[in-house]
C-alpha cells in the first residue's frame, strides 16, 4: 500500500477512501463477475437437478441426467465430440509445431508471413464455417464440382455435406468420422491455427540457443534436437494449447452452426451443439442445465488443469514481488 | 533453432515453404472473394467453374471473364434518395442495422472493459490486500469459462428482466453486461500485467513531489499503461464483434440483432445465392480484418500476454 508521507494532516474520510481504494477499485468487476459467471454457474447446477411442471419447478433428483444418457443421441453425441476433439487438437497442434519450426529462423518477411497466416484467427467462427460452406455446397459450391466428379472420387463423388457417416468399425462409435466431420475438422483447424502457430513460436523461442548449441556439439541432428531438447523444455506450452484446443473446440457452437447444422443427420452433433439443440428447440430446460453441468465440469477439469501446469512452471505474472 | 549460417538454398526452400502455407491458409479468403464478384448465371450453374471467364469455345478467356458485383448490390440495396449526403441510402438490413448495432455492441463493451479492466488491473498491480492472490487466480480460472454453459440461465434472467418491464431496461443493456462478464477476467489479467510493466519508483516519485493517489494515477500510470489499454480495447472490440451464439439466444427483436444474428439469418434466407452470402461475409469481416492489419504488433502483444494465463 502506498502511503502518502502528508496523509496524517488529511481529513479521516479521505483517509479512509484512500486505504479502501483498491476495493471500490475492484469492486465493479467482482459484481459482474459474481452476476454473469458465478450465478449462472450455480442455476445451472440447480436446473440441473429440476424440471418444469405445469405447478412450477420441482425438484427430480437425478432423473435429468438419467434421461439424458437414456437419449439415444446422447452416447452419439459423446463419440462425435470426441472424434471431434481428437482430430481437431492433434491436427493444429502438429500443423502448429511444423509452420513454428519453419517461422523459428529469422528470415527477412517473417513479419508479413506471420501477419497473412494469422488473418484466418481474426475471423469469426460463424463467417468461418459459411465459407467453408461456400466452397462445398451441393452441386453449386466452388470446389463442388472437383469433388462431385464420380472420376476422381469414386464411385459417386463426394458431396461433402450431405454424403452418410460410413460404416462404423467398433460398435456404434462414430470412427471413420462421416466426410462433413472431417470438413469441420478441417475448417476448425484452419481457424485456430494461427494462434497454436504463435502460442509454440513464442515457446520456442525461449528455448536457450546455448542448450541448442551444445547439443548439436555432442552429435544430436536435427530430429533428436527437436525430440529430445525442444519438445521437453516445451512441454508446459504444449500441455497449454492442448488444454485450451480442447476447451474451445468443446465449447465452440458457431462453427457446427453455419457449416453443417448438425448434419448430415446428426453425423456432425456434437455435445456443445446438443445443448442448444436440447434446451433451444426442444425446450427442455432441466435435461439442458445437466448436459451444461456435465460440459461444465469438463470445462473446468481443463482450467484446473492449465493453472497447474502454468503456476508449476514459474509462471512470472502470478508471483509477489 | 538458429543455426548460424543458413545456406542460400535452405533458405530459398525455407521461404517458399511458407509462401505456400501461407497461399493455402488464404484460399478460403480468396474463394470468397471470388465468388463474392460472380453474377447468379455463374453462381447457379452446374457443375460449377471456378472463375467466370469461360467462353463457348474457349474454357479460360481472361478477356471475357464476367465480374458482376450485384452480390454486394443485393447486400446493401442502395436506393436513390434527394436530399442526403450521398446520393443514394444504402437499404440493406446488414448495413443499416445489423452493423452499426454490432458496433454500438463492440464499442459500448470495449470502453466498460477499458474502464473496469484498468481499475481492477491497477488494483492488483499496485496494491497488496487481504485476498489479493485468491481473486487474482480466481479471475484467472473464470477466465477459462466459456460463454455456452452459462448461456441457459443467462436466457432465463434475460427472459424475467424483460418480463420485469424495468425503467430504461432493454436487452442491449444485458447483453453488454454479459459480454462484460466474458471478456472482463482477461483483460484484468493483461492489464495487470501492462501495470506491472510500469516502474513502481515513477509512481511514487510523483507521491512523494505531492501528487495525490488518484493523481498519480492519472498523470504517470495511465499515460504510460495506455498502449496496453489500447491493446485491451481492441482485443475485445474483436472479440464482442465475432461473438455469435450469445447474441443470438439472448435477443429476440429484429432491430437489435448484431451483425452475427443477421449474417446467419441471411443465410438461411440465400442458400441459392452464394455470391449475396459471400459479400456480406466480406462486408462483416473487413472492419476486423482492417483493424488487425493496421494495429496487429498490440494484437499480437496482448494475445501472447492473455494467451500465456489461460
């Protein structure tokens, strides 16, 4: 606290005002903190646990949730976000790590690759998912008819948005994802690749050319100098943009919205785009707030799980001075 | 890695590399574009071709290529009118309402952020108080909260407080307020930083020559933290403008929609015409896509810094 060496001769109100600064400081941001997150968060957990009656809300217990995984689509929903998530994070985090290994040498126009590559971020995810749909609509899309040539792509073309989900290898799990999850895979990827892109580049640039150095001076190549030396001391940054690629694609509606609408049937309906479904156009509040609850919980597995990581790794910020 | 001397053809290989990445990643722009100047006879044809320059006996005649720009004539429907400052008003529902409402939207949130953001961060930076380190990680994990599990109570607040008829209410009002909610918790983190930044001896030199608390904040730390506000405005600004489905749940009539709600609605309302589709897209994006490349050394400085918490 800082003290102004005259404030003994001030009036005791502005005194006052003056020790109790920090919290009128802060005083706005907690309220609206406390209105638009913390409240909400706790409705939720207690709509979870309830459901509209011609009388009211009443309590049920349970019975949300044991509606909600009697859904059919609910175990579907599951396999789709997972497919889903494993595609989207493993692919921007390896197209990630190779354009930031490339970008990592000092060339003269890094400047202006980094500023062209980091446009696709800057977009919206809704004007995203529209154009990707530009390119693919049936028959009229851009590259509709490169795809839907029966020569090229065997035996009928692809119409990526409305061919079916292949047969399924395991059981009911949705692998091989339908061609529109792949599509939206790929749109995803393409939007949040920037950021993984720069998020690796600043790690690696952190990574202490001596240490790069010597290891290349007892005989490493290039390879075991990415494995063994870059990769590890990257790991915390890793784990972050593994963590936050899994926290927005769970969470990440827009995109489902303009590019595919859930379909074809409901090949691309993943959790997050089933919450709307349920609690939007069906109406059913209290199954909504538990699939929200069950979204939620996974949500904050992952913050949990960056703030360990970030605060393990002497993250500056957090610390006293 | 930076090896000392990268040889002529390495990095020949290197750069072109990443003009191809970069050629790639931009095609989806292009494309739009390119479709957003094609007239319906090109657009509705089957199979389609990629550039409207085909001719009956040639398949790519560049000097007969048909650019038309009625999809951007179908977005903004100007109408002739006397009297006004240009000679024509432009009709369209994304332009007239749609844009400036996600601009009111994007503005009104950025400046409440600024504002807050710069007391909370300010707080942080220069005071220690009771509960300072468990606010601070608690802003921290709020951070990481999405807007989508909090949007079904957010819906039914909306839904009472419309309900409650209140003086002066409407459902702009709560909207700002929920976006505060969302993009608040990041940039207190990045404006604590900027704050951390700035010499704690300034300050006090100030305190000691007489300045007041408030003084020295006025006169010392926030000229200095005001490229970090700017980056805090800026970042939100984007973020407020490409928020799509809080928008579109919390608001019900047509003259609020931002420009999200009536970009999706227009495209349920073309699916034939994807050249409309492409130009509105255009027209949205370019705000943001121009803002980015004009200021994108304090995008990308705020990025890294909010990008780093979580």
């Amino acid at each position: 606290m800082i003290q102004a060496p005259q404030a003994t001769k001030r009036s005791k109100l502005q005194r006052w005002l003056q020790r109790s600064l920090p919290f009128w400081l802060l005083l706005p941001t907690v309220v609206i903190l406390l209105t638009v997150q913390v409240y909400p968060a706790l409705y939720t957990v207690w709509l979870s646990f309830h459901d509209r009656e011609p009388q009211g809300w009443v309590y049920v217990g349970a019975q949300n949730f044991e509606r909600l995984f009697g859904m059919g689509l609910f175990a579907e929903s599951v396999g789709h976000t997972l497919v889903f998530l494993v595609g989207f994070a493993s692919l921007t985090l390896v197209l990630g790590f190779v354009i930031a290994l490339l970008l990592n040498r000092r060339l003269r126009f890094s400047g202006l690759y980094v500023t062209l590559l980091f446009i696709p971020w800057i977009i919206a995810d809704i004007i995203v998912g529209i154009v990707f749909r530009l390119l693919v609509v049936p028959d009229y899309g851009l590259f509709s008819g490169i795809l839907q040539n029966p020569a090229l792509f065997p035996p009928d073309g692809l119409s990526v948005l409305t061919a079916v989900p292949p047969r399924p290898w395991f059981g009911d799990f949705p692998f091989p994802p339908a061609p529109a999850m792949i599509y939206l895979i790929l749109a995803s990827t393409w939007r949040a690749l920037p950021f993984v892109t720069l998020l690796l580049l600043a790690a690696m640039q952190t990574v202490p050319n001596e240490v790069l150095e010597s290891s290349r001076i007892d005989g490493a190549n290039s390879r075991q100098v990415i494995r063994y030396v870059m990769i590890p001391l990257m790991l915390p940054t890793i784990v972050v943009a593994l963590f936050s690629l899994t926290l927005s694609g769970m969470n990440g509606v827009g995109m489902v919205f303009s590019l595919t609408g859930g379909g074809p049937g409901s090949s691309t309906e993943v959790l997050s785009y089933m919450l709307y479904s349920i609690g939007w156009r069906q109406l059913e509040f209290g199954r909504a707030g538990a699939l929200a609850l069950l979204i939620g919980l996974v949500n904050w597995g992952l913050i949990a799980g960056t703030l360990r990581v970030t605060r393990a790794h002497g993250e500056p910020s957090g610390e006293e001075q | 890695m930076h090896s000392p001397t990268l040889k002529r053809r390495q990095l020949w290989l290197l750069n072109s590399a990443l003009i191809l990445i970069c050629l790639f990643a931009l095609i989806p722009v292009a494309a739009t574009v390119l479709i957003s100047f094609k007239g319906e006879r090109d657009i509705v044809r089957n199979p389609p071709n990629i550039l409207p320059c085909d001719t009956p006996t040639s398949a790519f005649d560049p000097t007969q290529c048909r650019w038309a720009t009625e999809g951007y004539q179908r977005v903004l429907a100007p109408k002739p009118t006397a009297g006004a400052l240009l000679p024509w008003a432009l009709t369209g529902n994304i332009v007239r309402v749609y844009i400036p409402n996600s601009f009111f939207y994007a503005t009104t949130t950025s400046l409440l952020v600024v504002l807050l953001a710069g007391m909370a961060g300010y707080a942080f930076s220069r005071y220690r108080f009771w509960g300072h380190q468990t606010l601070l990680v608690s802003i921290l994990a709020i951070t990481g909260v999405p807007l989508l599990t909090n949007l079904l109570a957010l819906y039914q607040i909306g839904a009472n407080l419309r309900k409650a008829q209140l003086p002066f209410y409407d459902d702009r009002l709560f909207l700002v307020v929920v976006y505060l909610g969302f993009f608040l918790p990041l940039s207190v983190w990045i404006a604590k930083g900027f704050f951390d930044a700035i010499p704690r001896d300034l300050d006090e030199a100030a305190l000691i020559d007489g300045c007041t608390p408030v003084g020295a904040l006025m006169r010392i730390s926030i000229p200095l933290a005001l490229p970090g506000l700017m980056a805090i405005f800026l970042l939100t600004f984007v973020n407020v403008w490409n928020e799509f489905i809080a928008g579109y749940l919390l608001l019900a009539k047509n003259e609020l929609k931002p420009a999200m709600f009536g970009l999706y609605e227009f495209l349920s309302q073309n699916i034939i015409n994807l050249q409309v589709v492409a130009a509105a897209c255009i027209l949205i994006a370019l705000p943001i896509v121009v803002i980015f490349l004009f200021a994108r050394r304090t995008f990308f400085a705020a990025m890294m810094e909010g990008a780093v918490k979580g």
